[in-house]
C-alpha cells in the first residue's frame, strides 16, 4: 500500500480523496470511496439542508466528510451546523475565505480542508490553520482558476516546507489513473482528490446521458466557461469559471454573455429541463480534461484498486531504473 501522511492523519488505507462535487457527490458515493479505503467527501454545493440530510442517511455509518462552495455557504451558515452536527471526518471549503469558518469546524472536532487555486488562497487557509491543502489546477472540471497542476502543486509544496511543514497537500485536477497518482506523490503531494473520475462512476449522482457523452470525449473538447453559471444564476467571484464539455449550449453563449444574461430568466426553465433529461448537448456536462482518460463507468472500489496498483507499479518501475537493474 502507499502510505503517507494523508494515509496516516486521516486513518484511511490509499492517499485518494474523492471531490465533493455539486450535484454529484452524494452520500452513496462518498461512503463507496470510504469503504474501498480513501475518504468520500459529499458535495454540500450551494447548500440544500434537505439534500444534505439525504446525502448524510445515504452514506449510512461510513466515516466521511463534506465538501461546501464557501461563499455560497456563507450565505446560509446554518448549513455548515448542519453538516458538522453529523461529525463528518473533515470539512472542505472551496471557493472562498475560509478564516470566517475555520474555529467552527476545529470546534466540532472536523480536519480544516481548503482547496486552494493561488498562492493568495494558501496565505488564507494558513491563516485559518488548515490541516489539509487541496491544490487545484486548471485541469479540474467544474469550477476552478488558471494554474495547472504540474506547477502549482511543487510551487506549494515548497512553500508548505518552508512555512507550515505539518500541513498536508493533496494534488487535484486531470488526475484519473495510477499514472497521476504517482505523479503527484513526486510533485510533493501526500495523495490526491479525483473529482472527474468518481463523477463518471456507478455511485455518482450525474446522470448517465452525460456520463455517456463524457466517454466518447477528450480532454480537448473541454473547455473553461461562465455560459453555465450565467444559465443558472450563480453569481461566480470573478477569477472562477468552470470546465465543461465544449456542446452546443457552450458554443452558443459563451461569447454572449451580455444577451445571455439579459434573457437568462426566460431561458432557465429551457435550462433545467436539459439537466434533468441529461440532455449532452444543451446542458453543462461538468467533467474535466480527465474525461480523455476515462474509458468505462465502473464502481468506485475498482477505480481506487487500480489506480494504487498503477500507482505502486509505476513507482517500483521507477526504483529499479534508479538502481540500474
């Protein structure tokens, strides 16, 4: 097995957390990553204390935690008493300063888990006494910055050394396999958090017809974007968008922003109805440039078995080069 810190601080037996993705993430899910021995993190998103309460009887006793879009939650902070009155392991805050909320989530006994996009962003979490960075590039589907994993992660990693040597750092964004795993553990990081790949998994909530496109595409028909958030009506700090499937609702407004958001109220009910019909064409398909590394919907137990035995082989491949055999 790979053990690291993150395998030790969070008790679990794989260096693999799986994203609290809006809509996605829900309490089966969570508890599947749980079980198959990383930690399944339910995605609390724009906050539904119904749907969290369901998320929360679904993943049953499984140690888990939950995951919110910070400053959406803090618009409604009840929502965060919610979930910690259901002791989840940890909490994840993204998108948002976090320091508002950290002596909360310490006081409920939770580990502090703040996904970060910027140097800016990590300034803030250690500020707030984060045990657990989450270093996001852009590669991430759904909603993100401009970094790329592959520099941002060692760029942290290095200044965790030389700053705050006991907090943690997780690599996201265009991680899928065994290959990116061990990838990440030699950028510095103690483990990963995959979102695009337990979105395309049997437990997920997306639904199947996006789930089906996602599997015929490529990381080059993805594309960053705001035309999904203008159709649903979140207001995004500026610096986010969100990484999508490149469709014909995308290639349509994207590069009409003012007109869309001008008839984005008469056009949302249109809107709804493409999510719920899983409709791939005329709704957000919310995977990432991983989407080219996927080729099956498979359970979520499978995925981390063959991502830590990919892992495993690539590093022991790796240490016999080293050794000259």
């Amino acid at each position: 097995m790979l053990n690291t810190r993150l395998t030790d601080r969070l008790g679990i037996r794989h260096p693999i957390l799986s994203a609290p993705m809006a809509f996605a993430s829900g309490g089966e899910l969570a508890a599947a990553v749980t079980h198959a021995g990383g930690l399944g993190l339910i995605g609390g998103g724009y906050g539904d204390a119904s749907w969290l309460t369901r998320a929360f009887a679904a993943a049953g006793n499984a140690r888990i935690g939950c995951g919110f879009i910070t400053w959406s939650m803090a618009q409604n902070p009840s929502l965060l008493d919610q979930s910690l009155a259901h002791a989840p392991v940890a909490l994840m805050l993204s998108f948002g300063d976090p320091r508002p909320h950290a002596a909360q989530v310490r006081a409920a006994g939770a580990l502090l888990i703040c996904q970060v996009q910027t140097l800016a962003h990590v300034e803030d979490a250690l500020e707030a006494g984060v045990d657990i960075i989450v270093a996001q590039g852009s590669e991430a589907g759904g909603h993100g910055a401009r970094r790329a994993t592959m520099t941002l992660v060692p760029e942290i990693a290095t200044l965790l050394q030389r700053r705050s040597p006991d907090t943690l750092l997780v690599a996201a964004g265009g991680i899928a396999d065994g290959r990116g795993l061990a990838a990440a553990l030699a950028l510095g990081a103690d483990g990963v958090l995959m979102g695009s790949r337990f979105w395309a998994c049997r437990e997920s909530l997306a639904h199947p017809g996006h789930q089906a496109v996602a599997l015929k595409s490529d990381g080059d028909q993805t594309v960053r974007q705001s035309a999904t958030d203008i159709a649903r009506g979140y207001d995004w700090p500026p610096g986010f968008t969100a990484r999508v499937i490149n469709n014909r609702f995308v290639q349509e407004w994207e590069h009409r922003p003012g007109e869309h958001r001008a008839r984005a109220g008469e056009l949302r009910a249109a809107y709804q109805t493409a999510v719920a019909a899983g409709d791939p064409d005329h709704a957000g398909v919310w995977v990432g440039e991983a989407t080219g590394l996927i080729e099956d919907i498979e359970s979520a137990a499978a995925i981390i078995e063959r991502t830590v035995a990919e892992a495993e082989a690539i590093i022991t491949r790796l240490g016999t080069l080293r050794d000259g055999r």
